[in-house]
C-alpha cells in the first residue's frame, strides 16, 4: 500500500510500504476513505522537532473497518467509523471522567502512519465510533475532520467554558481555530471574535458563526478586543497556535475570572507567573479528549447540521502529499485533503 513518509525537514514522499496487520487482540485494521495534512504535522515539516530516521506521519482518519482482532465486540468488518489521534481503551478512570485523550493505555495513532491507505488502530472497541450507516461520499471530508480539528476546536471551546450568552474570542485562523468559531456557534456563545487577517479565513470564519474579525494582533489585537468588550476582555479564549505571543494575547484577552482554552500545541511557552497571578484567568488545555465528543459530533454532521469540512480548501490525488505539505506550510491551504 501506499503511505506518506517524512524523511528530514521539507522532505515528503509516499512509499510503498507493507500492509498493517493485527498485532493484538483488540486492534482494528481500516480503509481509510481519505487522509489529511495537520497544521501540528508541519512543525516536524518544518524541522522544529528534528527528525532522524524517516518518520511515519498522519494521526486523523476515517474509513471502513477491513478486520478485527479476537476479542474487538463494538465494531466490525464494513461498519464506517471515526476514531481520534489518541487511541484509548475507554474504560479506565481518566477515560470515564472525559479524558480519554490522558487515557492511561493511551496510544498516539503518530505512530500508525494514518496518511496511508490503511492503517491499524490499537484499542478498537474504545476508540472507534461507527456512523449509523454508511455515509454519503459528500460527507467524509467531514466526518475526517471530526477525528481530530473539530474535536479539537470543540475541546477549546469546552476548555473555555463557552456557553449562552457568553463573549469569545479566538485566537489562530487555521484549521483548529476555524472550527473553534463553529464549535462557540454551536455551544451557544453570543458574540464570536474571530482574529484572523486572512481575507479567506474570515470569511469562513463568518459562515461558522463568528460575528466580529479583528485583525490586531499581539498588544493592539490585545486592545482591539477590550474596546469591543467595554474594556473588560472576553468571557472565554480559544488559543488554537501555541506560540508565546498567541497565548500571551489570549491571556491578556480574557476578563478577571475568564476561561482560556488551549490546544496549539505549546513550542517555547513560558507564562510569566507575576502576570498569571494577578490575572485571575482559568486556563485549561491540552492534547483534546476528542473521543469523548465524536458520538455527538457525527451525529451532528450525517444529519447535516454542522459542516467541519469546509476548512478543506485543498483536496489533490494521495500521490501529491508533498505538495499538500507545502501549501499549507506557506499557508496557500489552510488544510488539505488527500483522496485515492
Ligand atoms: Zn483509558
């Protein structure tokens, strides 16, 4: 089968390499119906976290189940399903308290290569949710999008404690931040701040939901947002970047006894502890417990409610991934998809 592999920084290319197999007893072997790029795939792309040997890359999918091991009893061969970039026996007590993703069997599926044609999933009957039935092509780019940047998105919203008639803002216009915007639309939020400076990405921004675009960033974005807010900041923050500026402005964003929610993940953040302490910001994050929302989040998206997929603004043929990789690395695509 093919599969996209990174061989240094810059350096994307699909191999053909051998089918995955059912190592234990509870895994499952999928066809995926697409693969994608993440915008946390590109730090490796871009040399950040150095690579050695050439590495297996992807950790969001979607696709027909092929076979399963002895013991899997939730899922079975031809069933549809979604799983998230953490694979998680769904049983233990971090998972029943709503972190599947802190999981204390956790397996990153980094390490499955999931820009593949096929690819294993560890822990099956935890991780993978099967749709109703088998879901009209249209709605894949879709359901993929649930296995990791809704979910996500969703986990900085619910991070924040967005509700009913609160303010947000958010922070990062990529892929995650986007479907942040969706997920506040969703969860019932007011008043939607969307910082972006893309001119696409604002208005995508504005079809989820958003209801003002500041293009300020750091200190004036910062003073832009306390102008909007009658000087007091927003109720809640979703930081979708993980630099020390964007959680410096999410922080400096949000009111006295706000919610930050964080889920870029952090490169070289260091949060002075004078500022934290007298600004009296909750702020909670982290790798998102995804499985815990997607029963909710498909069922959203086959009944049409919701549409994830849209963040997918480039779709090229699987043997193209090196291209894929570029564009969004020069931020051409805010994600790419990729088909067989
Ligand atoms: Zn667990």
């Amino acid at each position: 089968m093919r599969a996209v592999k990174l061989y240094g920084a810059g350096d994307v290319r699909v191999d053909e390499v051998p089918m995955p197999t059912i190592r234990e007893v509870g895994d499952a072997i999928i066809k995926l119906a697409a693969a994608c790029v993440c915008g946390s795939d590109l730090w490796a792309y871009r040399g950040v976290d150095p690579i050695n040997d050439p590495v297996t890359v992807g950790h969001e999918y979607c696709g027909v189940v092929q076979e399963v091991g002895p013991s899997v009893k939730n899922v079975k061969p031809g069933d549809f399903v979604v799983g998230s970039f953490f694979a998680s026996d769904n049983t233990c007590e971090i998972c029943r308290s709503g972190y599947q993703s802190g999981c204390l069997d956790r397996r990153g599926m980094g390490a499955e290569n999931c820009q593949a044609e096929y690819v294993r999933v560890p822990l099956a009957d935890g991780t993978l949710v099967a749709t109703p039935r088998m879901p009209e092509p249209d709605l894949v780019p879709h359901l993929l999008a649930a296995s990791d940047v809704l979910g996500t998105g969703w986990f900085a919203a619910k991070a924040a404690e967005v509700g009913p008639g609160k303010t947000v803002a958010v922070i990062g216009d990529g892929a995650v931040g986007l479907l942040g915007v969706l997920a506040a639309k969703e969860l019932g939020a007011e008043r939607i701040i969307a910082m972006s400076r893309h001119e696409s990405r604002q208005k995508l921004a504005l079809e989820f939901g958003a209801t003002d675009i500041v293009a300020e960033r750091g200190d004036e974005g910062v003073a832009r947002i306390k102008e909007l807010t009658g000087g007091l900041g927003v109720h809640s923050a979703l930081e979708a970047v993980g630099t020390q500026e964007s959680m410096m402005q999410a922080i400096r964003s949000t009111r006295r006894g706000g919610h930050v929610g964080f889920v870029g993940v952090l490169h070289g953040v260091n949060i002075p502890g004078g500022e934290f302490f007298m600004s009296h910001v909750h702020i909670h994050g982290g790798p998102a417990p995804v499985r815990d929302y997607l029963p909710d989040l498909i069922a959203r998206i086959v009944e049409r409610r919701i549409e994830p997929g849209k963040v997918f603004d480039l779709e090229l043929p699987f043997d193209e991934a090196a291209e894929a990789y570029r564009a969004m690395d020069e931020r051409r695509a805010i994600k790419a998809l990729l088909t067989f």
